[in-house]
C-alpha cells in the first residue's frame, strides 16, 4: 500500500503544480496583452499625430503658397488675355 499512496500523492502534487501553472501561465498572457494594448495604443497615436502633422504642415505651405501667389493670380483674371492652342491662329 505505500507503493500506492507515494503514486497518488504523486499524482496530486503533479496536479497541484500543474494548477499554479496554468495560474501563472494566465497571469502572464493578460501583463502580455496588456503591453500589446499599451504598445498598439502608441503605434495608433503615434500615426494620429504623425497623419494630424502632415495635414498642418501642407495646409500652411498651401496657405503661404496662396498668399504669395495671391496678386498673380489677380493679375490674371484682372483682364491678360489666357493662351491657347486655338487663338495661336490670325483671325480671316
């Protein structure tokens, strides 16, 4: 009969260490899926503020590039005459 009993405390002991396994196999995937969220969440804000960036910075060189270019266009439709292919030819 000690043959038996040292097998089946053996077996509950194998139990008992796999349990706090799986409990420590647990808690580390949620820490783990916890800094993937955290990590995902600053990828996503850092593309934000990246995408945010570009769209100001092309907005103020539009801006500039209008206001600079703001006279030539009114010299433009203040009266020049446009160039196109068919008025190239003299009039019969």
């Amino acid at each position: 009969m000690a043959g038996h009993d040292q097998r089946v405390n053996l077996i509950i002991n194998h139990g008992r260490q796999l349990g706090r396994s799986l409990l420590l196999l647990a808690h580390y995937t949620t820490v783990f899926v916890a800094f993937v969220g955290r990590t995902v969440q600053w990828m996503v804000d850092a593309v934000k503020w990246t995408s945010l960036f570009a769209r100001y910075t092309v907005s103020a060189f539009d801006s500039i590039y209008r206001h600079l270019h703001w006279g030539k266009r009114k010299s433009v439709t203040g009266g020049a005459r446009e160039i196109c292919p068919s008025s190239d030819m003299e009039p019969q």
